[in-house]
C-alpha cells in the first residue's frame, strides 16, 4: 500500500502505509528512503530526516555503498537548504569518504560537486561554478540519470545567468522544466528546479517566463494536494504575480496562504510570504503593517529588500532610505 500509494504521489497515505509496516516489522532500505521523501514533501522535516538516516545505515547493514552514500548526499542536501551548515557538511564529508570505497561511484559523485558549486555560486564566483556544474553534467550523462542532469543543468543555468548571458542561462531553464513538465524526475529535484527556475526568472526580469512556469508549478501543486513542501514557494510567487498586475486582494490572500504552509513544513516560503503582503500593505499607504510584514520577512535571513527602504522613503527618511538600498545593492 505504501508503494502503491508513493507512485500515484499520494504523499500523506504512503507516510501513514509505510509507518504501519514498520511498526509491524520494519522496512527495508528503499522503502525507508521513500517513507523520508513522503514525510519531508508533507512537512515532517525531522521525521524525514531521522527516516532518511536509518535508511542510510540499513544500507550499510546490508553492504549497499551505493544506497548509502545517496542518503548521506541528500541528508547533506536537506540540512543545506534548512541553513544548518555544520550537519549538513559532515554528512557531504560522510558521502564523501564512502566514494572512495566504490571502484564506480556512479551518479550520486555527481551531487557531490554540488555544495562547492553553490558555494561559488553564491559566493560570488560565477565562472567557477560554471565548471562544477559542468562537471556534474558529465557525471549524469555519463550513467544517463535524469534527476542528477536537470539539477546540473539548472546549476549551469544560473551559473550562466550570473556571468551575463541571460538568454542562454534562460534556456537552460527551459530545457531543465521540460524534463520537470514531462513527470521524468523524482519529486523532490522537481520542486527544487521549479521554484529556483521561477526566482531566477524574476533575476532576469523575464515576467513572461515567470508567469508561464508559475502557472505551472500551481498546477503540479494542485496535483499533490498533500504535498507542502514547495507549495509554499508556489504560493510566494503567486502572490507577487497578482501585485504584480495589480490583484492586490488575490496577492493577500496567496500570501497568507505561503505564511500557513512555511509555519507547516515550506521554511523557504516564509520570506516571499511575509515580503509580498508587506509590499501590498505598503502600496497601500498602510506602513505600519508593512513594516511588521518586513520584520517577520527579515526572520528567514533575508534583507526586505528594496521594500523597506521605498517604506522609509514614503515616511520622508529619504537619508536613511539611501543609506539602507546602498547597502543592499
């Protein structure tokens, strides 16, 4: 039943399946992994991660390098986009040390470049993430492994788009959705290059990509009615689409909706959630609740940016308003 119900992306009936069985005898290691992935996408972050952990040791137990140095990545993975960086190294370091143990580490040696390559990335060295990325392109076709090409490619993508090359990182995007678009790739690097392609589109100031993949992604969450993670990421775009054309009561309503599903298991939407009805509130003349929406935005560990500095500046504190977006920029 558990299985049954993971393939038909019943998330909630395939956590509830598994749990009986275990309690009743224990699973096997595949099927740890797929209870972790049904927990994490309903929000039961801790309880994934603790199932995504005894899967990686049952792999262990029964001689599976491979499995278990695939768990150990994405364990790596998950604890990297929650902002815990000390676990999350030591598991990278764990999958590490269990490649040298394989004469053909296979594809999972692929998501290894991945937390250097977002290092650089992110730390500003765009042409050396180009390479990783590149690199870990190479690692997927090389064993065909769609999931491990689609991040890549994503990877690239952005990689490209920060050197400059915004058409040819844009398509890099479109190529990586269709993969997403055509149901080839595992849940989880689904919603991951969904939401990364929508926030790089709006990077771009491509609106017209932004909406396309936006409406997608709506309806591959409308799909998965269970699911909350990335549904929260889904509602935050939405929610800055509608201002963006003006449907401010529409933009309202989907944020609070982002709020609701970061407070349930969506960490990464309580940014979009809170930054989005503070730019409404704030449109409409309403400052004091733009500032306590910016406020609330700001705990994710994002400046509410530009939005409180425009806040200062429609308060007449033009001096601190530019000393604010100077900073930022």
């Amino acid at each position: 039943e558990g299985r049954a119900a993971f393939r038909e992306h019943r998330w909630i009936d395939a956590s509830r399946s598994y749990a009986d069985a275990d309690r009743r005898g224990g699973l096997p290691a595949a099927d740890l992994e797929r209870l972790a992935t049904a927990e994490i996408l309903t929000g039961n972050t801790a309880a994934g991660l603790e199932t995504l952990t005894r899967a990686h040791e049952e792999y262990l137990m029964v001689g599976d390098i491979t499995g278990a140095m695939r768990c150990a990545v994405w364990l790596g993975m998950h604890l990297l986009n929650l902002g815990e960086t000390a676990r999350s190294a030591g598991w990278f370091a764990r999958g590490r040390t269990l490649v040298d143990e394989l004469d053909e580490p296979g594809p999972v040696a692929g998501l290894l470049l991945f937390p250097a390559a977002l290092g650089k990335l992110y730390g500003g060295d765009a042409a050396g993430a180009l390479q990783l990325f590149t690199e870990a392109g190479s690692v997927a076709r090389k064993f065909q492994d769609r999931d491990l090409a689609a991040l890549a490619l994503l990877g690239t993508g952005q990689a490209t788009l920060m050197l400059g090359r915004a058409e040819e990182g844009l398509g890099m995007f479109d190529e990586a959705m269709v993969a997403v678009t055509a149901g080839e790739l595992s849940p989880v690097p689904s919603g991951i290059i969904y939401c990364a392609v929508i926030g790089n589109c709006h990077l771009a100031f491509d609106l017209e990509r932004a909406l396309q993949w936006t409406v997608a992604l709506d309806r591959w969450c409308r799909d998965r009615p269970d699911m909350v993670a990335f549904s929260g990421q889904c509602q935050s775009h939405r929610a800055e689409l509608f201002r963006l054309h003006g449907a401010w009561a529409e933009a309202l309503t989907a944020a609070a909706a982002a709020q609701g599903l970061a407070a349930r298991g969506d960490p990464q939407a309580l940014f979009g959630g809170f930054y989005q009805q503070g730019e409404v509130e704030r449109l409409a003349g309403k400052l004091d609740a733009a500032e306590e929406c910016y406020r609330q935005a700001a705990r994710s560990g994002w400046e509410p940016q530009p939005g409180l500095a425009l806040l200062l500046l429609a308060r007449g504190e033009a001096r601190q308003a530019q000393s604010m977006i100077r900073r930022a920029a």
